[in-house]
C-alpha cells in the first residue's frame, strides 16, 4: 500500500467535500495522498500538493499536506509510528500492523484528537477484504474520510475500544495503567495543537502523549492540515520526539 502517489479526482473520501461547488470554482477537484517511505520522524517534511480542500465560510481553503507518508521507529520503545496528513489514513496502517501480527485488535486505541471522528461510514470492510492490501487502500481512500474511519477501526476488529482524549480533564481522568493491561495504539492528530486549543498548556499535552509514546505497541500520526498549519503541527511532531 502506498508505493506511490495518486490523484484522487473522483467525489470520494476526502475528495468528496464540495466536490461541485469547488468544481465550479476552480474548473477541478482533486486531492493528492502522497506515497509512504521507510525512514525517520525527521523525514516528515511539507509537501505542495493541496491534500485537503474545503470551504472556511466562503473562502475556498485549499491545503498542502506532507511531501511523503513516513514510517518510522518510535525513540520510546521502537513500536512503529506512521506519519501522514489527513487521519483516515490511520485505518490502512492499524490495519497493515494487524495483518503483519504487531497489534491484536484486542488493545484500546487512545484517540488523542480536536475531533471525535465517529461519523458512521457508508459501509464495512469484511473480514476477508482486510486481509488484501489492495481492498484497505480503496476503502480507505474511497469510502473513509477524515471524519469517519473510528467506527470503521473498531467494525473490523483493528481495536477493542476507542477512549477519546480532546480535553484537559480527559487527559487527567486517564488510566494509563489500565489501559496498558489491554495494550494501547496511540491514534494523535496534531490538531490537539491548533490555537483553539492553547488554553491547554501544551507542555502537559506533551508530556501526556510522551506517556503513552512509551506504552503503545502502534503509534499513528496526523497533521490535519486543514484543521491546523503543516508547518505548526510538524513543530509540535519535532518537540514531542524531542527532534
């Protein structure tokens, strides 16, 4: 999966978001989902193909996302950590660690998130889809978008539980103890970083996330762009691996 990069062109997944009316506008409407190399937390750089394109008020925002998909080891424990801008890719890469025997699908994923991203998706992989490479990509990449692919995450067994942490108060009535027992996946958007959120200092957001660097068996990484600036979120990346 991600060998290379495509267009998406198609009113689909990402693509899908005032598809006619940005159309209309700009005479096409597509999005890129870049490759995904083997390489270090360092090697997520910005890209300049717009991945994420949608109307703020009137004002048609189109937004560049990273150069390429990484995955890479974690400094904390070496569990692999996979780097990518808009979350919906986090299904295909839970679902490539679950097929490859790192994760069981019995651990809890930790969504550490400015969103819920429970929207119920138009339809479920089966059990034998999730086995082909080539059906998670189009699944991913068709059906799923960065609202959506929770639901999807725990309908194919990739995580027994989701526990939502978007507040102060869900980071201090976490039980880290317990949820190590289970096994954890850390799932962080790096909107939990966007300026709507400063009124939580964000050396605690970093030193929460640094405690679940250490337990989690997966780690999966997205930089939102359109919900806070590559070059903002890749600054909070680089702080929290201590880059």
């Amino acid at each position: 999966m991600y060998e290379y990069p495509i267009f998406l062109t198609d009113a689909v997944s990402n693509n899908a978001f005032s598809f006619d009316r940005r159309l209309s506008v700009k005479g096409e409407s597509r999005l890129y989902v870049p490759q995904c190399k083997t390489g270090k937390i360092s090697d997520a750089l910005p890209g300049n193909e717009i991945v994420f394109e949608d109307f703020d008020d009137d004002r048609l925002q189109g937004c560049t996302g990273l150069s390429s998909f990484i995955k890479a080891e974690s400094s904390f424990n070496n569990s692999p950590v996979y780097l990518f801008d808009n979350h919906n890719h986090a299904f295909a890469f839970i679902a490539a660690e679950k097929k490859s025997g790192s994760i069981t699908g019995s651990e809890i994923i930790v969504h550490v998130d400015q969103h819920r991203d429970t929207r119920m998706p138009d339809s479920f992989l089966s059990k034998e889809d999730l086995l082909s490479d080539t059906a998670v990509f189009e699944y991913t990449n068709t059906v799923l978008n960065v609202g959506n692919f929770i639901p999807a995450v725990l309908n194919s067994g990739l995580a027994s539980e989701m526990v939502f942490v978007g507040s102060e108060d869900a980071m201090d009535s976490f039980d880290v103890e317990t949820a190590e027992k289970q096994g954890i996946i850390l799932d962080l958007d790096l909107d939990f970083f966007a300026p709507e959120l400063d009124y939580i200092p964000a050396e605690k957001k970093i030193s929460f996330i640094r405690v679940l660097l250490k337990k989690a068996s997966l780690v999966t990484v997205a930089t939102s762009p359109f919900f806070i600036e590559t070059d903002l979120a890749l600054k909070y990346l680089h702080r929290i691996f201590d880059i």
